[in-house]
C-alpha cells in the first residue's frame, strides 16, 4: 500500500461560514439527518435520482418523505454509477426543531421497513444544520475487486470482476504507486465529463493486494482520494489490469497521467467489480442519533 503525505486539497468546497443554511418547510433548519448507507448497486441505475430509473436517491427520497411527511432534499458523499456497490455512503437530509427529537430507534426501524432489501440503513446520526455529507468530506474510498483464474466465483460473482487470467500483483503495485499524490487525472475520467472541468485530484493511497473473503482468493485495489472523477477509479482498474497481465510495464502509468488523454489508458473495468467502502469526515461533526 503506497501512501502519500498530506497536502493541501485541490478541490475547492465552500466553508460550513459560506453555506446558507438549507430551509425545512420555508424554515431554516436546526439540524442534519445523517444516514450510513449501503446497497448492492446490481438492480440501480446508479446513486442519483433519474426520471423513469430505479436508483438508490429514489428508493431513500421515497422512504424519507413518507416518515418525515414531507419532501425532501438529499446529499451524498459520492454518487455511484449503475452496477456499482456500496458499504458505507452517507447521505444528509436538513431537519426540523421537531424532526430532531425524534426517536433514532423508530426512525431506523421505519426506514429498514420502507426500502428494499437491496438497501441496508447501517447507521443514523446527527449533525449541525451546516453540514453537508458531500462539502464535510475528507476523503473516500473505494475496493476493487477481481476474481482471477478458470473457476468462475462462488459468492464473489456479484461484486467481483471475473478476470479468466493471472495477474502479477506485484507489478500492479509498482505501477499503483505511480498514481499516489496530486496528479491530473485527465486521462482516467471519462472523456466527456472532463471538458472544461478541473481534473487535478489527490490521491492519499493506493494498493494493490491479494485478499481472502468468504473462502475465495480475490485480487483488491483500495483506493482513497478526496474526490473522484466519472469513471476514475474503475479507469484505474482497467489500467493497473493491463500491467498485471504483461501487456504494459509499471513505469507506463506515469506516461498515461502525463498524456492527459483518456485514450491512453486502459479499459474502464466492470461496475460491478467496484464498491464505495468509506467515507472520512472531521471528528466530532457527527454523533450518533439516539
């Protein structure tokens, strides 16, 4: 596991003094509803709510205004795209003097009951009406993972990429530790979501490892950064595969961050493969909602 040193973030977030506070029912809010979600990404188009599309944003909105009887405003850590799984997202809703005296015991309870079970409710807590689980953020991070070999995976099969080879791992490594730091990551986003956009990220980890869950041998790249592009990380996959299985040597992913041209890396792996795991916030900014 390649680690960097701290430095300043690249991503400019307004300050909790910049953001207005948001209104509950044309009144400002005095508090933050903190939702830890997780969900199997396989049957959502993805984390964010679209017109006609099953998503995780629609499943919470739907369970969220039906227990607080009204409408309601959410903001993620990181939205996923379709197929993509997550272990622990946090989501943040503004609340009312009268919300936040509710019940967290009744609150998770109604919540388990009004999503589906490809929706885990993993944890409520509380905030300050500034907070926002997107701006509050100090990093996030992601696993990828990859099944490797002949045997076809067993309970890996939904959030692993079947990979019907051998991978160096070793080589995946030397080359992950090129993408540690501050970097440009023109060339791992997809291409049309980078244009006019800042594409400079940083990234504070990166590793390549080969893990064990449930009985089976799995190939993880654990990523941590403090924010991601469309496509970034499942880019990186695809890129750091391409070392693994001897068709690029590790010093080649220096050359593709210089090219700043989504061309000159590697495939975009699966979704599937790909799973949210984390997300840092400062101590003390949010408790648990008893």
């Amino acid at each position: 596991m390649f680690e960097a040193p701290k430095t300043p973030v690249t991503i400019h977030r307004p300050s909790r003094t910049e953001r207005e506070v948001p209104l509950v029912n044309g009144t400002s809010a005095v508090g933050t509803l903190v939702l830890c979600v997780g969900y199997r990404g396989t049957g959502f188009a993805g984390f964010a709510e679209q017109p006609g599309m099953r998503t995780v944003a629609g499943e919470l909105h739907r369970a969220l205004s039906t227990v607080l009887r009204r409408e309601v405003e959410l903001v993620c850590a990181g939205r996923t795209d379709s197929g993509v799984h997550a272990l622990a997202q946090y989501v943040s809703v503004p609340v009312s003097e009268q919300e936040l005296n509710l019940s967290g015991r009744t609150l998770t309870r109604s919540l388990v009951a009004l999503t589906p079970d490809d929706i885990s409710i993993r944890g409520l807590y509380r905030a300050d009406a500034p907070f926002s689980a997107r701006f509050d953020a100090t990093s996030r991070s992601y696993r990828y993972r990859i099944a490797t070999g002949d045997a076809r995976p067993v309970l890996a099969w939904d959030h692993a990429w079947w990979y019907r080879g051998s991978l160096d791992v070793e080589a995946m490594e030397a080359g992950a530790a090129c993408l540690v730091g501050e970097h440009d990551f023109k060339s791992f986003c997809k291409a049309a979501s980078a244009e006019g956009k800042p594409t400079s990220r940083y990234l504070e980890r990166v590793g390549v490892s080969i893990v064990e869950e449930a009985g089976e041998s799995l190939v993880a790249i654990d990523v941590t950064g403090n924010a991601f592009l469309h496509n970034m990380v499942r880019t990186i996959a695809g890129t750091l595969v391409e070392v693994g299985r001897g068709h690029r040597d590790p010093s080649w992913i220096s050359r593709v961050l210089a090219a700043r041209d989504r061309a000159a890396a590697g495939p975009c792996a699966p979704a599937q493969g790909l799973t949210f795991v984390w997300v840092e916030y400062p101590d003390g900014l949010i408790e648990p909602w008893v």
